[in-house]
C-alpha cells in the first residue's frame, strides 16, 4: 500500500493517507488547561503539512491527574470554544484529528503536588530520578468507576466540540498500562491476577466510550507491543489483549512499546530485535496484525520515506510519526515532490537510558515550542540547553499549577 493512498476505517470514515502525526507531548495548554493559541497554531503547521491524521498530545481526563504542567484537560464545556477552534484548525486541509485521552497514575510527578494513585501501591524505580514521583495509592472500586466515567465523558465532549476520534492511551506506562503489567499491578480481586482480569478496565473503558459516541467517531487504541521488563506486559500479552478488543468496535490500533522506567519511545528498547531500525516496534506488530480485525498503525523512530514503504508494504495501515513532524511539519507534503527527505535530531551520547529519554523529549518539545511561535525548528540545538530550558520552564508552570490547585481555580 503507497502512503498516500486513502485508508477507510471500520466506522467507515476515511483518512486521507497513510500518515499520521503520533502524539507528542506539548504542554502548551493557557492557564484555563485549555488549548492556547502557541497550541492551535502548532496543529495548523501540520494540517497544511499534509498528514492523513493527527492525533493529539496527552489530552487529560482529570485536572489532578497530570501528566505534567501545561497539559490540556477536558472535563467539562467550559471551555469549548476553544476546543471547537483547535479541531477546526487540524480539520482545515482535509485530515481527521483524533483526541489522545490519559490518565497518568502513578506516572505523575510528585511536584505538581497531587495524590498519585495506581492499580496498586507500586512506586516507580528510575534509580536516582524515582523521587521525582511519588508513592501512588492503590485505587479502590470507587476510584475506577470515577476513571471510566472521566474517560467516556471526555470523548463524548471530544465528539461535541468537533474531533472526528479519540485514542484511548494504554501505553507507555500510563494508567491503563499499569492495569496490564503483572509489575505494576498487584491486585487480588476482579482487576487483576489474570490477563482478562488486568484488561478489564481497558475493555470497559473501550466499550463505554464506543457506546457513547457516534458510530463514525473514531475510537481507537494505544497499545504497548511490550513494555520491556521482565516479568511485565509481554508481546503476547498484548495478541491476547488485541484479540479481546476485536469484538469491541475499534477503528485502529496503534503500537508502542516502553515506559518511563524502561524508555522504548525513543531507540531505547531492551529488546535486540527492535534496536537499530527506524520502525522500533514493526516486528512486534507484524506478529500482532496477524489476530487483530482492525488496522494496525506503528509509531517510532520512522523518519524516511523508504521505512514508511517498507512499513505499509508489511500489512500495517499506517505510520506514525513523532519527531520526524516535530522537526519537518511538513514532511508529508515534502515526499511528494522529493522522496529523500529525511529530519533528524542531533544524536545524544549521554550513557543514562533515563536521562537521554528526558533529554530527547526536551529536544523534541524545543522544535514544538518553535514552530507554536511561527519560528523555523533547530534540530541540531544541544541536548543540554533544551534539557535546561525546559527544566527551568516546568519548574514555573508547576508552581502556577500547585497555586491554581490550591486555591480551587
């Protein structure tokens, strides 16, 4: 399948190519966790850059559940307007725009100041940088009934203020993530212990957001193909779980792999079989397409044409792409004219696995914040100097975040 060919989706929507915009971590919400302007501009550099998707950084189905300061929250209408303007934005050159719903858990740092709760009372090891997060709570029945309900408003607000999809985030170590991993999920009664048990809340979840919403609203999934720890969520593990959402009215699935324990998003993987190709996890999903009724879409490290064939030509639907668009938001329209294009950040040669993660992601958060100002990306700035700059910035935005929060705002 060429990349810009249509691609026609259970609902029966279509999408108009075979590229989409992965999500990113932005950070670029106002003071209201609304979407800001720096924000809306950003999502017009890659509509008019001619991707086929674009699925939204980590949109936040609870205010006191952060993935970090300057994240987007949508839990109510107040702000609607605002969101009308940023899926109209995405919608203005053809593209579906699909809004990426999460909940952190125990993957919430500890300076913003909030009770961090789990499947189970499993504190994060990162070595010298787990005293970034604190010990979670483990969550009680109450607390995974309020959850399910957050996720399935929050889409069905999505749909009202014009998305055309949502992708429920159960990957990278996040919430629903922690529910599948046997590590971080320690449970005795019905959500934990075995498989079906642990998938449980993604199969709720899943099933009342498609039951909420329109049948041609997007409900799609992100799924870890491993999360590369012993002992934890497995490649099997994940056929099993893709077998069971089958049945459940998903229009696409997207693999990943990793953690923030155990960084995949970026070439880190712990597995050879993934490390030193462009496409991380395309063979994990290869193997998982074989069982799965929906398309199947691979995001990471994909940056050149020639993988982006070489994916599609495998039996998977689409390619996602991060950093590529990050730094080229108009790569898709690129390849039109010249194949060889081909972005890449400067390479960082820190030993840490964890530190170089957090440095990538400064890099790649330092070409965003960029093009939201309307200026050209830099993708040889120095991995030090985005860490650095962005450290100082969240550090900011955590106070103002801790202040809001304390005063009831």
């Amino acid at each position: 399948m060429k990349p810009f060919t249509a691609l026609t989706l259970p609902n029966g929507s279509v999408i108009p190519n075979r590229l989409a915009k992965a999500a990113m971590e932005e950070n670029m919400a106002d003071n209201d966790h609304a979407p800001s302007q720096e924000l809306i501009r950003l999502y017009q550099s890659w509509a008019d850059g001619g991707v086929g998707l674009m699925i939204t950084g980590n949109v936040m189905i609870d205010r006191r559940a952060m993935t970090g300061p300057g994240g987007v929250v949508l839990d109510s209408t107040q702000f609607g307007a605002r969101f009308e303007q940023w899926s109209r934005t995405a919608r203005s050159r053809g593209a579906q725009i699909w809004m990426q719903i999460n909940h952190p858990g125990r993957q919430m740092p500890a300076a913003m100041g909030q009770e961090t709760i789990a499947p189970s009372a499993v504190p994060m090891d990162m070595g010298n940088f787990s005293k970034q997060f604190s010990a979670p709570r483990a969550m009680t029945e109450a607390d995974i009934a309020d959850v399910k309900q957050r996720f399935v408003d929050t889409a069905k607000l999505a749909e009202q203020f014009g998305f055309t999809g949502v992708q429920i985030h159960a990957a990278h170590g996040y919430l629903l993530s922690q529910f599948l991993s046997p590590i971080t999920n320690k449970r005795t009664d019905r959500w934990g212990g075995s498989l079906e048990n642990r998938a449980r809340l993604l199969v709720d979840v899943v099933n009342g957001v498609r039951q909420a919403v329109g049948k041609g609203f997007a409900v799609a999934v992100k799924l870890n193909s491993a999360d590369f720890q012993k002992g934890g969520f497995s490649s099997e593990d994940a056929r099993q779980v893709v077998s069971m959402l089958n049945s459940l009215g998903v229009d696409l699935i997207e693999l990943s792999g990793g953690s923030y324990e155990a960084p995949a998003m970026h070439g880190q993987t712990r597995d050879g079989r993934t490390l030193a190709r462009e496409a991380y996890f395309l063979e994990f999903a290869k193997d998982i397409a074989t069982v799965a009724t929906m398309p199947i879409m691979v995001t990471g490290g994909i940056r050149r044409y020639p993988v982006v064939e070489q994916v599609l030509g495998s039996g998977i639907a689409m390619a996602g792409m991060g950093t590529a668009l990050a730094i080229d938001p108009h790569l898709p329209k690129a390849w039109r004219a010249d194949q060889s294009a081909s972005p890449l950040l400067r390479a960082i040669i820190w030993k840490n696995k964890v530190l170089s993660s957090i440095g990538y992601m400064a890099m790649v958060k330092y070409q965003l914040r960029r093009l939201s100002q309307g200026k050209p990306t830099k993708p040889n700035v120095a991995p030090a100097l985005a860490l650095a700059m962005q450290q100082w910035e969240t550090a900011i935005r955590n106070r103002q975040y801790r202040r809001r929060m304390n005063s009831g705002v």
